[in-house]
C-alpha cells in the first residue's frame, strides 16, 4: 500500500488546496498503479513551522512561500 508524505510549510496551502494535492497525487498513484489501490492509498500531508524550512542556508517563512507562488518573490 502506498503512503505518501507531503511536506509543506504551515500556513502557505489552504485546506482547499490541501484536498487538491491529496486528491491528485491519489490519482496519480491509481493512474500508474490501478484502481484497485485507491483504498489504501494513503496521503499525508505534514506541516513545518514557518522558519523551520531552508534553503540554501535561507529560512523560509510562509509569507516567503506565497510570494514565490504569486512570482513576487
């Protein structure tokens, strides 16, 4: 059974969007593997404070995130 983790930075996704990933990498998962998988298919989507994420040496805060979306940032 596939378990698949999300790691994202709190407070960037809505709960909407949230639903989308976890809807689409379901569906992902059953497109390569067969229907059969949907059921156990698990998705999770785990939260990291904003500032506990880096890169390249940078924390990230969440503001940092949706600027980044927007192409602001």
């Amino acid at each position: 059974m596939p378990l698949i983790d999300i790691n994202v930075i709190e407070g960037v996704f809505t709960p909407k969007q949230k639903q989308e990933l976890i809807t689409n990498v379901t569906d992902a998962v059953v497109a390569i593997e067969g229907e059969n998988l949907r059921s156990v298919t698990w998705v999770r989507i785990l939260e990291v404070k904003s500032g506990d994420w880096a890169i390249g040496g940078q924390m990230l805060q969440s503001g940092d995130v949706q600027d980044m979306a927007r192409g602001t940032g």
